[in-house]
C-alpha cells in the first residue's frame, strides 16, 4: 500500500513538473490587451482597482445580461416546476 501511495505521489509530482516547464515554455504570449487594460484602465473608467473598472466598465453589459438570462432560466424552472391539477 505504501509502495503504492509513492508511486502515486512520485507521478503527481512529475506531472507538476511536466506542468510548469510547459508554461515556462511558452513565453511569445501576445500581452498587447493585458497592457491595454494596464495602463488605460484608469484613464477609461476612473477607477483606481483594475478589476472593478474592468468589471463595471467593459464587462458591464456582459454581466447585465448573463444576469437577465439566469433571471429567465430561474423563472422557467420554477413555471415547469409547479404542478397544476390539470393533465395536458
């Protein structure tokens, strides 16, 4: 069992490993929009906190709309869900 628990261990960490020198080799990553939002972020939106300018400012439309949909998902559900004493 022991034998067993290494040989596990060992592969999990060779796997870790095999991980990090794959992330380690891609180093040509285009960083044009994550400099983008670096440095105009605060020109754009007026916020101090990156992520909140990101959020509220770029991403705000997007967020309103997965909001609706889960809003419509919920209400469909809960249409589908309620038991009427009529058969269809």
């Amino acid at each position: 069992m022991i034998k067993k628990s290494m040989l596990i261990l060992m592969l999990f960490i060779l796997l870790i490993i095999f991980i990090n020198i794959s992330f380690h080799a891609i180093n040509n990553i285009d960083t044009s929009s994550k400099d983008y939002y670096l440095y105009n972020t605060y020109s754009d939106t007026g916020s101090k906190n990156i992520v909140t300018g990101i959020y509220l400012d770029y991403r705000l439309f997007d967020s309103i709309f997965e909001a609706s949909i889960l809003i419509i998902a919920v209400s469909g559900i809960i249409f589908m869900s309620k038991k009427d004493d009529e058969v269809l």
